[in-house]
C-alpha cells in the first residue's frame, strides 16, 4: 500500500535502492560462502543464516523507509 502512494521519482528511486541492495545481498553472500566453503554443515548454516539476517533487515529498513513521518525510530 505504501508502494502505492508514491511518486513516480519516489518509486524510481526505490528501484534503484533496492536494485543497489540487491548487489550488496548477493556479494555479502558471495563472500559468507567464500569464507565458510570448507566448514561443512556448519557453514552452510552460517550462510543461511546470514541470507535470512540480511533480507529481515532490509524488510525493516523499508517498512521504516515507507511508513513515513510518524514512522518513530528505527529498529533495526
């Protein structure tokens, strides 16, 4: 809903940022993996877990982003 309200440089822009997250995710990742690739289960593990710490993040991040002035501070 919130998408939705607004403006045509608003969502352009959230594009963009997410876009630019969407890098940041995937190298974060990349280098997770490259750090833990012969640790096994255990790694696999950490790597999950960072994927999953990474996006719940950015979903904070964005309901802050988007819920506008009366948003309070930011929990993340």
């Amino acid at each position: 809903e919130a998408i939705k309200s607004l403006s045509s440089d608003a969502k352009k822009k959230l594009i963009e940022s997410q876009e630019a997250w969407l890098k940041y995710r995937d190298a974060s990742l990349a280098l997770v993996t490259e750090v833990n690739k012969n640790t096994g289960s255990t790694g696999n593990f950490i790597i999950e877990d960072c994927r999953v710490t990474l996006v719940k993040k950015r979903v904070s991040e964005l309901k802050y982003i988007l819920s506008g002035p009366d948003a309070g501070p930011a929990e993340w």
